[in-house]
C-alpha cells in the first residue's frame, strides 16, 4: 500500500463464521458447503 504524506488507512477485522448466530440459513448452508468441499 503506498503511502503519500496525508493518506488515511481504515483497518477492519475480519469476522470468522463461528461469530455469527448458527441458526442462520445463509450460516447453514455455508457450514455444508464448506463441509461437502473439505473446507471445515
């Protein structure tokens, strides 16, 4: 990342699956698709 004199960085988290509530479909189906691929 270049920086130049006044240039602004934002630096964010990335949020992990496990922090989001488990009883979501979208959560479900992503769980099962990282499951049916070797991912998990």
């Amino acid at each position: 990342m270049p920086f130049t004199d006044g240039t602004k960085i934002e630096v964010r988290r990335v949020t992990q699956i496990d922090e989001f509530p488990q009883d979501n479909e979208w959560i479900r189906k992503e769980r099962a698709w990282r499951e049916s691929t070797g991912q998990l």
